[in-house]
C-alpha cells in the first residue's frame, strides 16, 4: 500500500543531501583533489575527502575506512563527497571536483592459472578452505565412469528494489541515529559504531521497512558510514541515497567462480571419488573467500572426497553475500556434473542421486538432524511425470523448439544465531514482543506474529510485533535463512516465561543455540525444469519449474512459497540472464543498470511452483523449522542448464545461457 517507511523516506528537519565520488581508476594513488570549484557551487555545505580525512577508528574495515588512505583498490570507490541543500546541488558539486591520479596497472580478472592464487585459512564463514577424505585419485581411477568438468559462473549483483540509503542525525549529546537500509539494526550499529570509534550505547539504527537484501545489506556498506560521518562534518543531518549504478560498485556482488568437479562412479552409480575445486576472486582490502565448495562436503555418500578453494586478490570491489552465498554457484556445478555422470553412464539423474544419498555428513561425519532430499527427489519425479521422459538427448523437436527437462538437488544450513527478545502484557491486555529483527519483505512481522501467538496460546490480532530498531533487544540478521529460526527461538522462549511470569518474559538464546553443532542441520529440495529452446533465435523459455523443499515445519505457507518462488526466479535469473561483466581495460563493471542487468521479468516467468514436504524434526529450535530464503535459488540454475542439454544434447558450462551460447551450438 506504500505505507512503509524506507531509509530514505523518514522526513527529517534541515536534512541536507551527500552524493559521493567515486575513483575513476581501478588501481593508484590519488595525488591530489581540487574541490575549490566545488565549493563555490549553489547549496554545497562541505566536501570531504582524503584532503581532509574524517577521524574513524584505526580498526576500521578496509572498505569502511573512508578516505583513510590515498590508494585507491577499484574502480569506483567512495574518494569524496558532496554535501549540499538539494540532492541535484550536491550532485552537480559532485561532478566538478577534481581528482587527480597517479594510475597504476590494474589487474581484475580471475583465472584459473593466476600466479596470485593461494588457499585462505578458511571460507565463509569459518570452514576450513580445504578437506580430504580417503584416495579422490585411486577412486577415480577405480571408476567405471568418470567426469572432469569445469564450469563458470560470471559476477552477479543483487538488486533489491529499494536502492541502498542511510540518513544520518547527530543530536546533541553527540548520540548517533541512522536509518539505514540494512538486513540487521543490531549488526548495523556495532559495526557504524566499531568504524567511527564510538561505544555502541551512542549509536542507534533503525530499518524498520527494508525493500529486499538478498546479502547486499547483510554488512554495512560505505554509504551508512559515510552519511554519519557527513552529517558529524556538516553540523546537520545528512541523507546519503545510492543510485542504482552507485549500488552496482559499493554494495558488493557474488564473486565470479572457475570450479573443476571430478567424479567417479562404479557400475552401480555409486559414487567412487568427489572432487570439487572452486577458483574466485576478492578484493585488496579485504579477504572475502566464498565457500563455493563446501556443498560437496554435503551432499554425497563417497569414499574419497576431497573439496579445496582457491582466492585472488586482484583490483576490484570486495565480493560480499548475495542469496546463498556459497551453496549457490557450488550446486551449480556440482549439480550440472551428477547431470553429466549420469548421462556418461545411462543412469537416470535422479536414480544417481538417489543411489548416492547420505546417511551421515559426507564430510565430517556428523548425523543429519534430518534429510529427506530422496523425498524430495521423488516426490518431485511424481508430480513432473519424470517416468515417462525420454532419458535420450537432443531428440524432442517441434518447429523451431527443443524441448527438455532437467532435475537439480538443492540444500542450505538450516543454522541459528543467538538472539534476544523480550514479550510483555500490555495495559490492554495485548501482547508486544520486541526483538530487533528486520523485515526485509519477507513477512518476518507476520512470521513473529504466529510463533508467539501460537506459544501464548492467543489469537494473532493480539500479539503487536515490534521490529528493526536497534534499540530493542540484539538480534542476529535477516540472512543466511536464519532470521526466523533465530529470533523465533528467542520469541518463544520469551513467551514462555511470560506465560510462567504473567507480566513479562526475557531471553537469550545463546546457551540453547550453542548445543546446536551436535547434529548437522540442512534443509534439502529438488527442482525439476522443463525448458523450450528456439533453435533460431537462440532463446530459452522455462514453461515449468517445479521445486519440492524439506526445511522443517512451514511456520507460514503464503510467506514460504513466497521465498521459494521468489529465489526459484532468481535462479531463473542466474541460469539464462544475469551476468556483470568486468571491465578488463579500465577496471570496474559494465552493465551497471538494469538496462543492461537483466532479472526475470513476470513474461520470464511462466510456472513456478514451489511445494514442500511436511518435515518433523522437534531438534531444531522450538518451532522445528528450517531456513526458507536461500534453498529456493540453490540447484535452479543446474535443473535449467541440465533441461537445455536434455533438449539441445549439447552442454553450455559457462553461465548465463545467452542466446548467443545457444546459437554457436550446431543442432
Ligand atoms: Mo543472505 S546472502 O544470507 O543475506
């Protein structure tokens, strides 16, 4: 109803406007900034920059570490900022400062054979980067069949529909008030609060409206800080909002990936060796090591397993999260490769799968708190009527279009963070439970909603949810599926002692989520794709797709299918559109719009449904439910590309799947 409130839409007093410069070289030192004309232009009330650096804590995050430095580490950095009375006045003063560089040769692109590779300690977030169980090489060389593939997954960018923005107000007992787009107030403000050297007690972030994340809000971005520290310089609120192109340089993007998946299997399809080597890209500032591999240390019953990552750090903005970081580009490849094995050795894709379920995690050992991707699996070949397919490549052909389908497993952690919460009785006789989560679309109010009233025993219209404001009781993020699950478990928690107390209820989670590494936690899916692709035109057009999750008990089932489809289309997305391509001659991106960015639009899109299997399992949390925001994307994009090779009978490993891909095939 447009009723929310975003960042940028809070109307405060004698707000004035920030519009940042950004480096226009990738690598170099920036010799000196002329803002003297700048100055002199209508409206402009300060410019700051590396001339005159703003006083941040020395521990600052690199990429947070505004104007500390002269060097500049990519292309389109924050080097300046404008503060004027109008937007337009600060953007125009913007556009004549003057930057002047001493250049330096820049280096963006990722290979597998870079000299600058080396193994991190760990990847997201505290894996170890490298695993090896048993003899990958003796077990494929034991195989009856074997695959060695290597795939490509280019840069993507989120793109939230509300664009990344901050306002920022210092009062005058030097207390700090931001409203910030951001998946989390808690984190928001220790992390403001850390960079600009302040006790976290001064500083206060509210988000209580979030226009979509999808991991691009999930850590603070330059801008939040940069309005603060403006608004300190000017003496007055400062507003800071991104434009979408701005958004494509300081708000991250999913690392590009180079993975090599080899697999052996013995006659009986039983897999014999797994190896997974993902090759990706961080920045100079910062080491941001993508899990990419990780997955294959979930998914498959082997003898020999070995899964190892390899960094770069080379002259372009540090990748961050974008749905599924990790599980997502890994189960493409590791997913398109079971696709091949099971064509190189006449098995049936989900018979292959199937045959090579796990009973325990592959990896370490640890027993699945539960898993029901075989469910799944089947359930899914019911409903798609997979037996009746023709397992035979290429051969399906009507007019201009070849048709096929395609089957892809999908998994995400089904983890949870500690979180507090805090539920009372109102004078009414209502019930207020306050915990600072965000809502970032995905309906977490309503979520709340249930999951108290439920433990209290009351009708939802009673129970008012109060949300994204850091003053309220700490809360983990609105990311990696865990929101639910985490502030969830405080919720009940604090209904539960409400309901002992009469009066009020706090908790804190912490002990309780900490006995959680016992068992090893997944939600799992399988998706199935029917794919059309027009020999002419090169076109690929998905008339079905069909995702069967099992993530625990479905707190809500509008919300959930929500989140399903929403990350099945963007899996849609990643398989045949998006892509940003790096600029290799003067660093940074092309295609910083969407224009140029294709995502799904509704004509894209034609069936998705997303169903889910009911799941018990009481050892979770209190609710016994499993992340839902992630699973949705992970293994769509394996399930399209296995359906274009199932239509076309040939294998396009790098993505997206262009027109122009398809039309270099020779049908
Ligand atoms: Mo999500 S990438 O965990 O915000």
């Amino acid at each position: 109803m447009g009723l929310a409130t975003y960042a940028a839409e809070y109307p405060v007093e004698g707000v004035a406007h920030a519009y940042p410069v950004q480096s226009r070289v990738a690598k170099g030192r920036i010799a000196r900034i002329d803002c003297d004309e700048a100055l002199t232009m209508p409206g402009v009330v300060i410019v700051l920059s590396s001339e005159n650096p703003p006083e941040l804590a020395k521990d600052a995050d690199a990429e947070l570490a505004l104007f500390q430095s002269r060097e500049v580490a990519y292309r389109g950095q924050l080097v300046a900022v404008v503060v004027a009375d109008t937007y337009e006045n600060a953007r125009a003063a913007a556009d004549a400062v003057r930057v002047e560089y001493e250049p330096g040769n820049h280096d963006v692109s990722l290979s597998a054979d870079h000299p600058g590779l080396y193994q991190p300690e760990v990847v997201n977030p505290d894996y170890p980067s490298d695993t090896e169980k048993g003899d990958v090489e003796a077990g494929l060389a034991a195989a009856a069949t074997a695959v060695d593939v290597t795939y490509t997954t280019p840069v993507l960018h989120n793109n939230p529909m509300e664009p990344h923005a901050a306002v920022a107000l210092w009062d005058t007992e030097g207390r700090l008030l931001v409203y910030d787009a951001t998946q989390g107030a808690t984190l928001s403000r220790d992390t403001i609060a850390r960079t600009l050297g302040l006790p976290a007690e001064r500083v206060r972030v509210v988000s209580r409206h979030v226009g979509g994340g999808f991991g691009s809000k999930g850590t603070t971005r330059p801008h939040s800080v940069l309005a603060a520290i403006a608004a300190r310089a000017a003496g007055r609120p400062v507003k800071l909002a991104l434009t979408r192109q701005q958004m494509f340089d300081v708000t991250g993007y999913r690392t590009p990936t180079i993975q090599r998946v080899r697999l052996g299997a013995d006659t009986e399809g039983r897999l014999t060796a797994l190896e997974h080597v993902a090759y990706e890209q961080s920045s100079t500032l910062v080491e941001f090591a993508e899990q990419t591999a990780v997955v294959a240390r979930v998914m498959y019953a082997t003898p020999a397993l070995r899964t190892a990552h390899r960094l770069v750090r080379l002259d372009v903005a540090t990748p961050s999260w974008m749905r599924a970081p990790g599980e997502c580009p890994g189960m493409y490849a590791l997913e398109s490769a079971m696709d091949e094995l099971a064509y190189a050795m006449g098995m049936d894709p989900v018979e292959l799968r199937v045959r090579n379920d796990a009973d325990a995690e592959p990896d370490g050992g640890l027993p699945f708190s539960s898993r029901n991707l075989v469910a799944c699996l089947r359930e899914g070949a019911h409903r798609f009527d997979w037996d009746r397919r023709d397992p035979a490549p290429g051969l399906r052909r009507e007019g201009e279009w070849l048709a096929g389908t395609g089957v892809a497993a999908s998994t995400y952690p089904a983890r949870r963070r500690p979180s507090k919460a805090v539920a009372t009785l109102t004078d009414d006789g209502d019930f207020l439970i306050q915990v600072a989560a965000t809502d970032i679309g995905t309906g977490a109010r309503t979520a709340l909603t249930r999951i108290a009233a439920a433990t209290l025993g009351v009708a939802p219209d009673r129970v008012h949810v109060e949300l994204g404001d850091s003053d309220l009781p700490e809360a983990p993020v609105a990311g990696s599926s865990m929101g639910t699950a985490s502030w969830g478990s405080a919720v009940v928690r604090a209904c539960e002692e409400l309901k002992a107390d009469g009066k009020e209820g706090r908790a804190d989670t912490t002990e309780e989520v900490a006995a959680d590494a016992r068992t090893a936690r997944h939600a799992f899916g399988a998706q199935f794709a029917e794919v059309r692709v027009n020999a002419v035109t090169g076109e690929v057009r998905v008339p079905r797709l069909l995702g069967v999750f099992a993530a625990g008990h479905i707190v809500d089932a509008r919300l959930a299918r929500s989140q399903f489809v929403g990350g099945m289309t963007m899996g849609l997305g990643m398989a045949l559109m998006e892509e940003t391509l790096t600029d290799e001659e003067f660093g940074g991106f092309l295609r910083r719009d969407l224009a140029q960015y294709h995502v799904p639009a509704c004509a894209d899109v034609e069936r998705i449904e997303a169903v889910w299997l009911d799941e018990q399992d009481d050892g979770l949390n209190p609710m016994g439910s499993k992340g839902i925001g992630e699973i949705g994307i992970v293994g769509t994009a394996a399930a399209i590309g296995n359906a274009v090779y199932h239509a076309t009978g040939h294998r396009i490993r790098h993505l997206p799947i262009t027109p122009p891909k398809i039309l270099a095939l020779r049908f």
